[in-house]
C-alpha cells in the first residue's frame, strides 16, 4: 500500500474535497494535509503549477484534482473499470472542472460591481447550462448516478460543487439557482448528504 | 466494436487533434467529422456544452476532450493500466489543457491592445511556468516520455500544444517561447513529428 498524502484548503469544499471524501468513504488511509488559508501566500510558489489540491504517492507529487481524483477512485472503488463507463465518468468530472474554474476565475476581480457583472453573466450563460445538461446526463443514465449505476467519483465532484452552490457562499450567485434550473441535482445532493459514510465523514469533520 | 464518430473543426490542431491523433496511430476506424469553422455559429448551440470536440460512441454523445482522450487512448492501447502512470498521464493531459483554456479564453478580447497586453502577462506568467514544469516532470520521467515509459495520449497532448505555440499562430506569443523555456520540449515535439505513424498521418492530412 502507497504512502499517501493530499495537501488542500483547510476547508469541508472545494477542489480537494472529492479526493478526501472519496478515501474516506474507501476507507484508504492518508495524511490530510490541511494548509491554513493565510499560509498560502507563502506556500503557494512551492507548488508545481502554484494551485492545490496535491497528492503525495510515496513522496511523488500529482497535481490537477481530477487526476487525483481518478487515481484515489480506483483505489477507493469509487471508479469503473468499463472504458465507456469511465468516460461518463470523466466527462462530469471534466464539466464541472470546467464551470468551476470560470468562478474561480472571478474571485481576483477587486471592483465590487465589475464583479457583479462578471458573476452575473456567469450565472444565466455557463452555470444555468452546465446546471441543465448535467441534470440530462443524470436523467439519461437512471436518475440516481452519473455512471456505472453506482456511486462514483463523478458523483462526489457534483455533489460538492452543488452543495457549494446552494450554500450561498459566493456574492451574486443566488443560492436558490440549482432549486430553479436543475432540481434533479438538488434530489442528488440531498441523497448524497445522507449517505451512511458521507454522513459519518462530517460526523468528524 | 463500437461506431465511432468525432466531430471537431477543420484543421489539424487544437482540442480535437489527439483523439484523430490517437485512433489513427492505433488504427482503430472512425468516422472523422470535420466541421467547417464558417459553420460553428449554427453548430455551437446544438452540442451539449457549446464546445466541441464530440465523440459518438454507437450514437452516445462523450463531450470534454480529456475524457474523450482517454477513452479513445484506451481503445489505440495509448493509455496506461497502472494507476499511478495513469494518473501521471492525466497530470499532464489536464495541465496543458489548464494553460490552454487560459489562451482560448483571450480569443474573444476584441480591443488589440487589451489583447496583446493578457497574452504577454500570460506568456510571462502561466505560460512559462507550465513549459518549465511540464518540461521538468519529462526530465524526471527519463526525458521521453510523460507517462509508463512509452507513447501515450499525454505525449500526443503536450505535442499537439507544443507544435502550435512553435507555429506562431497566436499573435503576441513569440513563437521561440518554448525553445528559449523549455528546449527538452521542443526535442520530444521534434522526436513525435518523426515518429513514422505521425508522419504517415500527416501524409494524407
């Protein structure tokens, strides 16, 4: 078994989340290396791309979370082994990638109504998109999951985002817009908060 | 086998690239959809997340391009099995299309000016940084390849990116950035340009 190490956010979100869940769930042992937000600046520049989440296999750093993801799925069982089944897989996994990093990508906008604006279109182009294709996805493959007809790594990195979503956290975004646009994901997330081991994960958390 | 169908625009480049890439050096048939850039405005909104590539695997529709790599590099035996080099050739495949997304996301700026001044901060930024890493793991992973000590879609990727930020096609990125930041780069993109099944590709493309 690999010494395993995951360096991420000192918070229950983002995008080190799916890899944490995903080993706990699996019941896959590692460090959970959680960098104090202040820290950073400091920390930032010693990272290969300058972003987390990181994975330490036996000392060997991997960067960008959907690698890791899909690495610590297979070891967690919490990824299919079908080829066609892994790509529905990895396409959720990609989209919501996608869709994320355009928020992120406002996050350094300092002016208070450029801000706004730039979330807002966000809100009625890329996101209500993102939001309705992913719910046909989930309708076309049964409702219940994104791939396999089994939890997934696919399904942890919906879910985390959604939650994120409805949390309210980020200005502008109305937390109601999954409610609105996407109620199937809504059903999603509220079955996955109540998952025995997802449930006993923030138990402790 | 399944009927495959990938839909991309009409040049040899870009997202679509490593997928024809891919099954045509691992001789798996598939139908090679081209669409004329002219066409996209009239496309675009018919695709699931108003990107392409697509892949059509017996009809289904496969969106993100990473995904659609992966699957396809399965088929063309250009994937690992092992997990940790598959995730080193997922680390790579979601590193470039990291920095790449940030260059396309620079093609709507209208203002040239504006224009010329996002790619040269990019160009000394992101850009630099990616060549110089992505250059680094190479060198550690014996300086041939990127993942499991042979071709895979990693290689395909980084080639793909690399041959055309060489090209000069982006105005306002100096077409010797990469030889200047990252010359082991540029020798694997020269070894892959000679390398005879890409060569016989390009014959009849």
């Amino acid at each position: 078994m690999s010494r395993l190490k995951l360096s991420y956010f000192d918070f229950n979100g983002g995008r080190g989340e799916v890899a944490r869940l995903a080993m706990s769930l699996g019941g896959v042992p590692f460090e959970d290396h959680r960098i104090p937000v202040a820290d950073w600046p400091s920390v930032r520049n010693r990272t290969p791309f300058h972003a987390v989440p990181l994975l330490e296999v036996d000392g060997e750093v991997i960067t960008q979370s959907n690698a890791i993801n899909r690495f610590v799925g297979k070891l967690a069982n919490l990824y299919p082994d079908d080829p066609l089944q892994a790509a529905r897989c990895d396409e959720v996994m990609d989209a919501v990638e996608d869709v994320v990093t355009r928020v992120v990508a406002t996050f350094g906008i300092e002016d208070e109504s450029e801000k706004r604006a730039a979330r807002e279109t966000l809100v009625e182009g890329p996101m209500r998109l993102y939001l309705e294709k992913l719910q046909e996805m989930l309708v076309a493959r049964g409702g219940s999951y994104f791939a396999d007809d089994r939890l997934t790594v696919a399904d942890l990195k919906v879910y985390v985002w959604i939650r994120s979503l409805r949390s309210g956290i980020l200005d502008h975004v109305p937390p109601d817009l999954t409610d609105r646009v996407a109620p199937r994901l809504v059903e999603h997330c509220d079955r996955l908060s109540g998952h025995p081991g997802i449930v006993a994960y923030y138990d402790t958390h």
